[in-house]
C-alpha cells in the first residue's frame, strides 16, 4: 500500500506542474473557454441604421403610370417630383421632412384577371423607375397595395425584391380590399388587426435578418368599417406602422373622421393624414393648410396627397 505522504506529495508535484505551465505560457481554464475580445465583438451585430421617422416626418404623394384620378405621382415624375419638393416647403421649416413616393403597385379592378383575384401588379420596370424617382428627391418608396380578393401578405412577399432594399416600404388600402363574392369599388372592403399583424412580422423579420432600416408599413384608412379588431395588430422590431385617415370632404369633415378613427388607433402605431387636391376642394372648399394638418392631435408623423 502506497505510503499517504508520497501520494499526497505527487498529486502537488502535478498542481506544481499546471502552475508553471500556465506561467510559462500555456493556455489556462479561462483563456481556452473565453474568447477573444474581437470575436466577441464581432459576435455582436451593430445597431441598424435609423429610418425616416425616427427623424423627421414623411411627406408623400401617390400615383401610377397614366392615371392621373391616381394621384399626382404618374406622367413625368421629374415634374411630379418637384411639385412634391414645393409641397413640402410650404411645411414649416423647423419640421425635418422626407419626401415620399407613394406608387399603386398592386391596383384593384372591376374583372377578375386570368386569376380571379380582381387586381394586378407593377412590372418590375415601373417599380424601379418610381424608386429612381424616390432616390433622386432623396425620399422613400411605399408600394401601395390594393389586394382586391387577393390577401394583404402575400401581395406584399410578391415585391420582397425590392422590400430588401433599405428605402423601400408598403402601404396597405384595406378599402380595396374585398371578400370572395364581391367586387371592388362597389363597396368598402375591409381587413383585420390580425391580418395587418401578419404582414408587420413579416416586414420586421425581413428588415432584422438583412441589418436594414426599420421598414415603413402604413395602412391606410376611411372609415371605422374598414379595419376592425385593430388592438390585434401588435409590436414588431424591424417595422414602423402608420395609421393613414383618408377622411374626404371639409376640414370640418375630415377633422371629425380624424377623432373617430384616431380612438382605436394602438399605441405603438403613429398617426398619418391625407389630403386630397380634388375631392377634398369640391363645392368651393378650401384645402386644409399645412398649419391645419399639423394643428391636429396627435399630429400627424406622415402626411400624404392625392
């Protein structure tokens, strides 16, 4: 039986050994679990980049090619562009803004379509030049979508192409957004907080797995009718929501439509107004001012023009 002092003696002699090799240079317990200072901050994605909202406001106008009932973006953009830089100078200067291209990308019909689905999509060509246009005044493009009987997401993954750009964002129109049976323009279509909740996961996972911009998700909205069980659209990193009233008519008129759908509108989504050049001036109405628009409360964070 092996004397207890010599065992004892030769379990130090081995700590003795650990010791000096760790002193003379070999790795110790904590130098092989940690890693490098560098790698850990490489592990460490950088904060992604800000976009326009967290800011300045956003001032847009909408459109498509050759349908000027569409908004004023369509025909030459060069010329629509400048009209919208005038537009947004008459806004008061200590309001930082960025101009926005709001294109119909996905526009409802009356027909069908060879898929039933009573709408159609923007060629990529026309999607791209909108974005120069957007580019050149230094701004943003939102794909506005008007699904028909299609669903909002999908319409929405069509254009993920361009989506993966870090300036580009949507901007859904549940008022054509219509069920199986009916047919758009003929009544109001309609969407639920779920469904746009769905298109904002989408929209923030897609900014967060390629380090881009928060993305702009507006949805546009002209009656109560429109957008029901709004509290069930939550929070998502990656995505801004704007609520967008489309009230029509007088200030009076879209002031009350303003307080009614402002009620239901979630906390985490920002407000939005639009102004319409020609409906909102008929029978001799003027066209709220900007002091008007920015009179409102909450004040709006994008205000936009048709």
């Amino acid at each position: 039986m092996p004397d207890a002092r010599m065992t004892r003696r030769a379990l130090l002699a081995f700590a003795v050994a650990g010791l000096g090799a760790s002193a003379c240079g070999g790795p110790s317990a904590a130098e092989t679990i940690a890693p490098p200072a560098a790698a850990r901050a490489a592990s460490i994605p950088p904060p992604r980049p800000p976009n326009a909202l967290a800011t300045s406001k956003l001032i847009g106008f909408c459109g498509a090619p050759g349908s000027r009932a569409l908004g004023e973006m369509t025909g030459d953009l060069a010329a629509a562009g400048r009209k919208l830089a005038r537009q947004i100078q008459s806004f008061p200067r200590e309001n930082p803004m960025t101009p926005v291209v709001e294109l119909i990308a996905t526009t409802a019909h009356r027909e069908p379509g060879p898929d039933g689905m009573y709408r159609s999509r923007c060629p990529d060509p026309t999607v791209r030049e909108y974005l120069d246009e957007a580019r050149a005044l230094k701004g943003l493009l939102l794909l506005n979508i008007q699904p028909g009987r299609a669903d909002f997401l999908p319409e929405v993954q069509a254009y993920e192409r361009w989506l993966a750009e870090p300036d580009v964002g949507v901007a859904l129109d549940p008022e054509w957004a219509v069920e199986p049976g009916d047919v758009p323009g003929r009544k109001f279509g309609r969407t639920t907080g779920a469904e746009l909740d769905g298109v904002a996961a989408y929209l923030g996972g897609l900014a967060r797995r390629a380090h881009l911009p928060d993305k702009v998700m507006v949805y546009h909205q002209v009656a109560s009718s429109v957008v029901r069980d709004e509290a069930s659209l939550r929070p998502h990193p990656g995505v801004s929501v704007v609520k967008v009233v489309d009230g029509i008519g007088s200030a009076a008129a879209k002031t009350a439509t303003w307080k009614t759908l402002m009620k239901a509108k979630p906390a985490h989504v920002l407000p939005g107004f639009k102004l319409f050049f020609h409906e909102d001036t008929r029978h001799g109405a003027a066209l709220m001012t900007p002091a008007d628009v920015l009179a409102l409360s909450p004040q709006p964070d994008y205000i936009v023009c048709e």
